[in-house]
C-alpha cells in the first residue's frame, strides 16, 4: 500500500479475479513471488499477449520488448519511452536489433513510434505509444474468453445425466 499525497492510503494492487479484494490479491502473489520479489514492483501482462504471440507475428525478441515497454508503462495517459541502449542491456541485444525489432512492432501495427525532444531541440528518446497493440489484442482475448465459455458449455453439457459417450454393442453369443 502506498500514501497518496494528501496521505490517504492507496494500492496499486489489481485483483487477480473479479470482485476479489485487493489485499487478497496482493496476498496471492506474495505467496506466489515472495514479499521482497513484490516490493521491487511489477507489471501486469495481459495473458492474450502471451498466448497470442504467434496471431501477432511476434518473435520472442518482439515479445520481450514489448514486455519491457509495459514494464516502463505507469500511467495510461504517459506513454514509455525507454532508451533503445536500456532495452538491449537488459535483453543483452545490441541496439540494432532493438531498432530492427521496434521496426517490425510498428510494421505490424503493434506500437507507434514518436519522436521525443529535450528543451534545446536535441533529439531523445522515442515514445512507443501501446494503444495499437491494445487494440490488437482485443479480439484475441475475446476468441480466448469465447473458446473458454463454450468449452465449460461443453463440460457442463457432458456432466448432464443420461448422457451416453460411446454406444454399448450387444455381444454375439
């Protein structure tokens, strides 16, 4: 938990499951990380990303950009606009194959790149704008939420009474 500034207490925890309190999250993924893995923050990868990968015509380089891009990501209105040479120190790339990487993202329509200036002109920075690939990958979680739906359908449908599986063959004497 965190103090805003007029010192009312805030978390910045979300819940793992609908209508779940956040305290009860926060518990979860203590139990699952560890306290001291938890202080060091977090970021929250939607699973549509993951399992979505191949629909995206990512590769794994691909995918762990955009992974740390939403790790820099903090406020929805602020986009993040991490160095090319912070990204390949932490993937141990160079920043050529950042650069050719973040090039096959806005190819695919996943970021937008916009240039960033310091306040003498000098170029800094870009800013990757995630909003394409938020929109990219609600489809894919709406095809994940209906496959799941009509497989619990399915399951229920087979759990019903008097259901047969298979067909019992009289035996020839």
């Amino acid at each position: 938990m965190t103090k805003e500034e007029d010192g009312s207490d805030v978390t910045n925890i979300v819940p793992l499951k609908p209508k779940q309190a956040p305290e009860e999250s926060q518990k979860i993924l203590n139990q699952k990380w560890g306290q001291e893995t938890m202080d060091a923050n977090y970021a929250v990868i939607p699973s549509a990303l993951l399992r979505g990968q191949a629909r995206l015509g990512i590769n794994a380089i691909e995918l762990a950009l955009l992974v740390h891009l939403i790790d820099h990501w903090w406020k929805p209105g602020e986009m993040p606009w991490p160095s090319k040479k912070t990204l390949a120190e932490r993937l141990r790339v160079g920043e050529k194959t950042v650069q050719r990487a973040m090039a096959h993202l806005q190819e695919e329509g996943l970021i937008r790149r916009n240039a960033r200036f310091n306040k003498t002109g000098a170029r800094t920075s870009n800013e990757y704008d995630l909003a394409p690939l938020v929109e990219r990958l609600k489809p894919i979680a709406k095809d994940m939420v209906a496959a799941a739906n009509a497989a619990k359908a399915l399951k229920k449908k087979a759990e019903k009474p008097g259901l047969k599986t298979r067909t019992q063959k009289k035996a020839v004497s």
